[in-house]
C-alpha cells in the first residue's frame, strides 16, 4: 500500500508540475500510458490470489482514475492559460498607426495623362469623352475616309461580328471620333480635348494593341495654322518643362485635316537619352492639321463661317519621352519593381501652379 501512495503522491507532484501541454502529456504516457507505472501495476492483478485482487485491484483502479482525474483537469488548465496567452499576445492596437507600406502608384501613362490634361485646362480647354466602341460613321466616315479607302485598312481595326442590321461595331482606333460627337452635340466656338484610351491590332515595342491618345480640337471664327502652332508649342514646352521648344510642320496626309501635317519637335539624342528644347535631331510628336471642310459639314458646322485646327497625339509615347522608358510593352507588364520604380504618388496631383511631375 506503501507502494501505491508513494506512487500517488509521486504522479500527482509531476502532474502539478507539467509546465505545457507537451510535458502533461509526458506524465501521462508515463503513469498511465500501455508501459506505464499504473498500467504495469494492474498487469501485475493476474498473478494475485483471488483475495488480494479483489482490495489490490479496486485500489489501482482508483488510483489510476484519480491520476486520470488530475490530468484532465490540469490540461484543462494549461488549455485555458494558452489561450489566454494568445488572446494577450495576439491583440491589435487599432488606434496605434499603420506601418508605411507602398502599395500602389499612379502609373506613368495615367499620370502623363493628368499633366496634359493640366496644361491645356490651363490654357481653357474644356474635356470631352466619347465612347471605346465606336460606329464606323464617328471612327471614319464623318472623318472623310472615303469608303473602301484603304486608310480604314491602315488602321488594323479590331472589328465586333456584325449585327442582325450587318452593321459592325468596333474598338476606336483614334479619339478623332470625340471630335465629330463634340461637333454634332455642341455650337461653336469649341476648345476641348479627348483623352482616352484606343485599340489597334499591332504589337512591338513601340506599339501595343491598347495605347492612349489625347485629341485637341478648336473651332471658332478666323481660326488659322499660326493658332495651331501656338497652341502645340506652349504645351509641349509646359509639358517637357523647358523655357520653349523648336518645331516644324511636316507636311502629311489625314482624311480629316486639310493641310495636314505632322509635327517635330527639336532635340539632342547626343547622351544616349533624348533632351528636348536642344540639339540638332527632329523628333515626331504628333499629327495636326485645319479640320477638313467636309467634316465640318458632316458634323452640321458651315464650312464657311467656322474654320478650325485639330491634333492628336500618343500619350505612352510622350510618357516614355519624358520619363525615360525605353520599352513601350513594360507599361503593360505589370510587373511591380517597375510600377514602383516608374510610378507616382497618388497624392501627386499635377496642377500647372505647383509643378507637373
Ligand atoms: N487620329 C490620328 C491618328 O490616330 C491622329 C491625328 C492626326 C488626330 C491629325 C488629329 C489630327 O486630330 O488633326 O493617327
């Protein structure tokens, strides 16, 4: 009997001392586990006489429910304490401020997008928007290409099935189209530009099937070349933000415009970089023109009473321009080093007043 309270008080002691869970556990195997002490102990019954079985068995037995007992209610109590350790540990303090983390940046095109809407706002231009699918009429024949022309070709469409009526749809492949709902919806003088984003089924480096244009138009009374030049100059001298630019007309061919032409701007590509407002290169910036008579007319607007100048040009490509980016498919790659590396702070805003980039 000795035996048995020696080995009670001895396995109750380890029990109240077990620390964790894992050292409960330990105990337990030990005392009552299949090799245990208590366990070994009942084994020990079958060699007893009838009569010593009877009192030795009923006080192992109780003996190993007891330790049984006292297990169950410390690893109960060691389960509470875990919890109410977590629970302590675990806790946020929502009031304390959150760890500065960059998550996003206003991505370049976006941004080159808000500064030339900046400048020009400045300058009284007023936003206007159209629609990404387009009808053929706003994407080209109230543009003066002439059906079947192969200027429609030139301009690998991205066309919708056509509907019941055979009429196809499709993705705009210029923001021109704002220019003739600009036309038909709003009576002269006009001072607006589209920006927006345009769909050509072409991919390079230097062309990807999605890419952003803004398109300027002006309509009034008297309205000539020199305003057009005037007009192009100031902004791209804001935009590359230098005391003035260099630029020459080069005579080109739009459906739309008559004279048209393409505009340059001069640069030094000396450095391995391109610089603008310096140098002795020519760079092509973007298309411009005297709206064409026959759009004016298509839109409502007497050719002989209103005349006026439109342009447009490539958003990405102004973009890479100025801020450096070599590979025009990069802006579409999503990969986060360069979004953080090219991009701006949301809270950036580009107003003319305070600066643009
Ligand atoms: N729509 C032309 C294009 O995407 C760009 C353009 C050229 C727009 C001349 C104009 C313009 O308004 O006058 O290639």
């Amino acid at each position: 009997m000795t035996d048995l309270n020696t080995l009670e008080a001895d396995v109750l002691a380890q029990v109240a001392a077990a620390s964790d869970l894992q050292a409960l556990d330990a105990v337990r195997v030990a005392a009552v586990g299949k090799t245990g002490s208590i366990s070994g102990l009942l084994k020990t019954l079958g060699a007893m006489s009838p009569e010593e079985r009877k009192t030795q068995g009923a006080a192992i037995n109780a003996l190993r429910d007891k330790v049984a007992d006292a297990i169950g209610q410390k690893k109960a109590a060691l389960e509470a304490a875990e919890l109410d350790a977590r629970l302590a540990s675990e806790t946020l303090d929502l009031s304390l401020p959150a760890p500065y983390r960059r998550k996003g940046s206003v991505h370049p095109t976006m941004q080159t997008m808000d500064e030339m809407v900046a400048i020009f706002a400045e300058m009284g231009f007023a936003v206007a928007e159209g629609p990404d699918i387009e009808d053929d009429f706003h994407n080209f024949t109230a543009l003066n290409f002439p059906e079947k022309h192969p200027a429609r070709e030139m301009h690998d469409t991205f066309f919708f099935n056509p509907k019941e009526s055979g009429e196809r749809m499709l993705l705009r492949t210029h923001t021109s189209p704002v220019q003739v709902r600009t036309m038909v919806s709003q009576k002269p003088p006009i001072r607006i530009i589209a920006p927006g984003r345009t769909y050509r089924c072409d991919n390079d480096a230097t062309h990807t099937p999605v890419f952003h244009q803004v398109e300027g138009l002006v309509i009034d009374k008297g309205i000539h070349m020199g305003h057009l030049k005037w007009t192009l100059e100031t902004f791209l001298a804001r935009f590359f933000e230098t005391d003035a630019v260099t630029t020459q007309f080069r005579p080109h061919h739009f459906p739309f415009t008559e004279p048209s032409a393409e505009m340059d701007v001069q640069c030094d590509r000396s450095g391995g970089e391109i610089k603008i407002g310096q140098g002795t290169s020519w760079l092509e910036i973007l298309g411009c023109g005297m709206v064409h008579p026959n759009v004016l007319r298509a839109c409502g607007i007497d050719p002989d009473e209103y005349q006026g100048f439109a342009f447009g040009m490539g958003v990405d490509r102004l973009g890479m321009l100025k801020y450096g980016m070599p590979d025009l498919r990069d802006m579409w790659s999503s990969d986060v080093r360069w979004l953080s590396h090219y991009g701006f702070s949301a809270f950036a805003a580009p107003n003319p007043a305070s600066g643009l980039s």
